[in-house]
C-alpha cells in the first residue's frame, strides 16, 4: 500500500513490550454493537502506537501541508486547529491534506465544544459533502468512534451510547487513532477500541481530513495531529523494491491462486499485486532493498500443498512459511508455519545439530493455496561503541492469521538458512525461495524507535 520511498536507518532503540494475556483468543469478542477484529493485529498496533516513528501532520502553528473546502472558518488559536460552523449555512467544512496517504497509523486530540465532526481518512474530494470517503466520528456526545461511509455505505460501524460512555470524555481532549492497512481498519478512542473493520472492500487511498457537519452550530480544537507511514516494499512496477542481485524467477504478477490443476502449484495472472517464485516454484531467495532494525511488518503469502519458504528479518532470523494445515505437531520445533526456524552447528554432534526452533503455540495456518497473514514486532540486536553485541535480537510479537503465537522470543544468533552469519544492527528483509511455490503481497514494514 506504501508507495513511499523511506531511507529505514535506524537507530538502536529500547523496545517497551506491551503485556498482553498469556493465550488470547483468535479475535476480540463482539460486544453491545462493535464488532469483532483479530485480537492480534490490535496488540501490533499497541506496539505501533508506543514505539512508531511519528511525523507531524500539521507545524502547528499553520495550516501548510493543508486546504480548505466547504464554507466554514478555520483558526490556529492557542496550539490547536479550531474548527467553527454557523447552523445557517448547510454546506459542510473540511480542512484537507494537500497530500494522498495509503497505509498508515494516524492519530490527534481533539475537544468538541459543540456541533459533529470527524476525522476523515482515504478521501476523495467529490459529493454532496465535499468529499467521499471514510470518517471516524467525533460529536460531543453520539457515536465517538464509530465509522461512516460518506457518499458510500453510510454507518458501517455503529457503537451503542453504552459503549461510548466507556472511551469518550465530554468536555475533555480526547486521542483517537486510526490504523488503515489494506481492508483492515482500526478506531481506537482514548486507548480503547471504538470500531474495526477487516478485509472490508472501501477505498485504500486518498487524503485525510477534518470536518464541521453542515446545518450546525459548530466549535472542535484539534491538536498533536500525527502519522506513522508503512512503507510497501513491493511498490511495482516489476521488481522495484528488491535487490537485483539478481531476482530470479520472482516476478510481479496480478494474482496468485492455486493452480486447479495441480494442488501443488500455483496459478498467476499478468500485472500487479503479489510477487511469486516463478512457475518453477524455486529460484533464489530476494532480499529487500530498504534495510530495518526495529520494526513492524506486515505481510499476505500464499503456498499450495505441501510447500515451504519463511521470511528472514535482517536476512538472519527466520518465521517459517508452511504447509501446516491440520498438523498437530511438527518433524521438529519450528518447522511449523509461524515457527521461529531452529539453529544449526555441525559442531554440537550429529543428531544434535538443529537448536533453539520454537514452534508457534497455536497453529493458525490456513489451509493450502488460501492467503495468509503475518503481523510480527521485531527487535533488533543492539551493540555497543565497539562493535560488541550487548543484547540479542527478540520477536517481541508475531501473529498469524490474527492469533498471537509467538512473544518476547530471545534468537541469540542467525537461524538456519540465513544470508549472513554475523549480526549487524541493519539487515535486509529476505524472502526464501528455493523450498518450493510461494506467493507474498501486501508487504509493509514500519520503522520503529528514534
């Protein structure tokens, strides 16, 4: 989704892991009117919210980076935005980014003196209203949270007034949150959930903005307006975003599906969305070219019957991508698809050679030839002036398919397979392509830490 090209230097940073409950349910439970979302993705976008580097949205002190639509008035007053509306003129007021976002957690305080408002997202500047697109409500007192489909399906996501009472202050600053990534959609109010949409096929890109409804007498302060960009390391056209060292057989291609006529192999159609491994289904292993330390990911793969690949963080530490549909219980601890891949030294003996696996604690894994999802909170390894490794690199969270597997696992060196047998602080994102057919898409990473 992130067409944005980013320089990912980072710095070595210390991670503040969020607690969450030692075995947690697939998804959040659907409560009094607000729907379920996978409990795992929210737990990253915890970590995001703590530990994503975040770039203002406004100077504050101008409106630049913005413009106005609609008949409203819009000031700069004690380091806020102040929005006001005067009931006699129906035409809505929005103040609107100058620039287009696609995937990205953004978030604001805002006081709501009087009259409706909202925090809109992936807009187009068409309608009735002025613009077309998502909104997060903001009201003084009805429906905080919720989200609604101008010019579209109008309320997609209603909370009760109980529920509301439960994150929104009257009177008061409230922080809301919005992660937009590909067809999942987070809302969150003052820490808590207000509404989640998952796979929903709404609008994917566009500008942000905030509102004063028409018709009403109107007054919102915002402030501590700022965003955290995912970056789309597979932007196309063809290649662009991997190293050419050389790429192989993986090719861009539109979609990726199994093949019908053969439940080991996958079937592709010309143009743009997902990469595979060719119609060999092995070819050599592609290796981004941004380089991470700390960092969120989130990525889509695919593999038919029987097949196997894995995603290498810094080119060294490895989450199996498997076949594991229906296994109880795998040849050995991290084969599994999700597992942490073990270690491997000749020189603890044979037998003995393979070390340090950790397979997931549940299996999520769909069945072969469905798309699937990883959300992974990764920490690098930290070293000290002289080069001297201090603290070892840690998956602070990986969730598959919306289920939380794996947390603050320790990796005290590279896995097997891995490009590099040093450590460094940067390493690329390195995807295995020699273990047979396998497609990934949607693949974005979100710097983490100062």
């Amino acid at each position: 989704m992130f067409r944005h090209t980013l320089e990912l230097l980072l710095a070595a940073t210390t991670l503040v892991l969020v607690a969450s409950p030692a075995a947690p349910a697939a998804e959040e439970p659907a409560k009094g009117g607000l729907p379920a979302s996978p409990r795992g993705v929210a737990d990253v976008v915890a970590e995001v919210c703590a530990l994503g580097r975040w770039t203002p949205l406004w100077d504050g002190k101008t409106t630049g980076g913005w413009h106005e639509i609609g008949k409203g008035k819009w000031t700069i007053e004690d380091g806020a935005i102040v929005g006001r509306h005067d009931a006699a003129e129906a035409e809505f007021s929005h103040l609107v980014t100058d620039r287009t976002f696609k995937d990205f957690t953004v978030r604001l305080k805002y006081k709501a003196v009087r009259g409706n408002s909202g925090l809109y997202f992936r807009i187009e500047e068409k309608g009735w209203s002025g613009v077309s697109g998502f909104q997060a409500e903001i009201d003084p007192a009805n429906d905080v949270g919720g989200l609604y489909e101008t010019n579209g399906r109008a309320w997609v996501v209603k909370p009760t007034p109980d529920l509301v009472k439960t994150w929104f202050k009257p009177g008061e600053w409230n922080e809301m949150t919005v992660t937009a990534l590909g067809g999942n959609v987070l809302v969150h109010v003052n820490g808590k959930r207000s509404a989640a949409l998952v796979d929903d096929p709404g609008r994917t890109e566009g500008r942000i903005a905030i509102q004063m409804h028409g018709g009403q007498d109107g007054e919102v302060w915002f402030k501590d307006i700022e965003i955290a960009e995912w970056v789309d390391l597979a932007p196309g056209p063809a290649m662009d975003g991997w190293k050419k060292r050389p790429t192989g057989e993986w090719a861009m291609v539109a979609e990726a599906v199994k093949d019908p006529a053969n439940e080991k192999a996958i079937a592709v159609k010309e143009g743009a969305g997902a990469i595979y491994n060719g119609p060999k289904g092995r070819t050599v292993n592609l290796f981004s070219d941004a380089e991470h330390g700390d960092v969120a990911v989130h990525l889509e793969f695919m593999v038919p019957k029987g097949s196997n690949s894995g995603v290498y963080f810094q080119g060294r530490y490895e989450i199996q991508v498997y076949d594991s549909f229906g296994v109880e219980k795998g040849e050995y601890p991290g084969i599994e698809c999700g597992g942490i891949y073990e270690r491997w030294e000749e020189s603890r003996g044979k037998g003995k050679e393979g070390f340090e696996g950790r397979s997931p604690r549940t299996n999520a894994s769909r069945p072969p030839g469905e798309w699937q999802t990883f959300d992974i909170i990764f920490r690098a390894p930290r070293f000290d002036a002289d080069g001297k490794k201090v603290a070892n690199a840690r998956f602070v969270k990986v969730v598959h398919n919306g289920v939380v597997i794996h947390e603050n696992v320790e990796l005290t060196g590279p896995t097997r397979g891995a490009a590099f047998e040093d450590e460094k602080p940067l390493g690329p994102l390195m995807l295995q392509g020699d273990h047979g057919p396998v497609a990934y898409r949607n693949i974005r990473i979100l710097p983490l830490g100062k």
